[in-house]
C-alpha cells in the first residue's frame, strides 16, 4: 500500500501543551498535505508541504518533511480544547497522478 | 457562501435498496471527488471527475456508480450490489490541476 501512516494513532494533552504527530510514506511523492476533522465532519485542509521544502508554518501549526526518511511531522503548539479532532496527512504520489491517498489518521484529544 | 453540499446527512436503507447520495458545488470548481470513511479509519477514493461527463474509478468503486452531466453536481448511488454498505461518505472539490480538497459535510449511510 503506498497509504501513509500516522503514528501515535491516538494522542491525549493537557491545554497548552504540544502536539505531535508522524506521517511516513512509502514512495516519491509530489506533495503532502495535513487535514482536520471534527468528529462526524467533513475534512478542512490544513497546510501543504512541497516535496522540495522541508518546514512550513500557519500559525500555531508547523510542518516539517524529511523526504529521506519519507515521512513528515506536524506540530500544534499552545494547544486548544478546540484542537480536539482527528489529524490525517495525504500524499499526492508522483506515480499516481493528483489522486490523494490519505492514512489512519491520529486523534488528539485536548483536555481542559 | 461557496462550499460544497452533501444530502442527505443521515439515510437510512434495507438491504438489496439502491441509494443516491447527492453532492452540490458552488466553488466553480472542475474535479470533484467520493470518499468512504469506516469508523476510526482514514478516507478511501471511489470515484472521481475532473470535468463534465468524465470520471474514473478510484480504490474501491465495485459496488457504486456515479455521473457528471454537471459541472455541480457529482451524485453517488450506492448499489445493492455494494456489500459493506454502512460507512461515512465525503464529497470533495478541487480546482483544475490542483489537488487541495474542500469537503462537504459527509452523508452517514446505515443498512438496516
């Protein structure tokens, strides 16, 4: 499966702390991207990494991508009770086109 | 407001029913996307379109059709021929040669 995979698959912080979650691929990709999703929701993009860059920022959120190591890290920092949610990276691989193929998904849960 | 929307929210059917899952867009967006999402996992590709009167199968399309006659509208109809019906279902849009997605909602389908 070229599927990425999320570890740790649940994450449960006191407020104000960080948040951390990995995202390892199998294959050359052409982009990642990080969602959230709200329990029963839909999904909200949350931040792009291209496959030549290696850290990107949106506000309280850092991205990080280790092309050699096929695998990408994302950092909610000062978390929130509203930063309760699931967290999947998707990939974009450079063998399939545009089709995304997201993992598991990590669930954080904030506590207040 | 644009964005994309899934009806209904929640369906309800026997086995052996066929059902229609519609998706609306009003983002102007060209490619247009169906997700399934089981409990606790990630988001798997059924089918998708990248313009009018055009799509492609995506990872697990055996079981549903769907058609294009509009640039807005994308419907989903989940056969009886589909036998694990009962899972969440998540319309995306996106722009041409672009592959940030936006959600909708999500359609919670529960076989009786």
């Amino acid at each position: 499966s070229q599927q990425g995979e999320e570890d740790p698959q649940a994450l449960s912080i006191q407020e104000g702390e960080n948040a951390t979650m990995n995202c390892s691929y199998k294959t050359s990709i052409n982009n990642l991207q990080w969602y959230r999703q709200n329990s029963g929701r839909g999904l909200v993009h949350l931040i792009l990494i291209r496959s030549n860059e290696r850290e990107k920022h949106s506000g309280r959120l850092r991205v990080t991508l280790d092309t050699s190591k096929k695998s990408s890290s994302l950092l909610i920092t000062a978390s929130r009770a509203a930063d309760t949610a699931s967290y999947f990276c998707a990939t974009t691989f450079k063998a399939a086109g545009n089709k995304l193929t997201f993992g598991g998904g990590t669930r954080v849960l904030v506590k207040p | 407001d644009g964005g994309i929307t899934q009806s209904p929210k929640y369906l309800f059917r026997k086995e052996g029913q066929n059902v229609t899952l519609s998706c609306e867009q009003n983002l102007n967006h060209d490619a247009m996307y169906w997700y399934r999402q089981d409990p606790g996992q990630g988001l798997r590709l059924i089918y998708y379109s990248q313009i009018v009167n055009d799509f492609q199968k995506g990872d697990i399309a055996e079981g549903y059709s769907v058609s294009r006659e509009k640039k807005e509208s994308f419907p989903l109809t989940v056969t009886s021929a589909q036998k694990n019906p009962t899972a969440f279902y998540l319309c995306a849009s996106s722009e041409s040669g672009a592959n940030v997605l936006t959600f909708g909602a999500g359609s919670r389908l529960t076989v009786l």
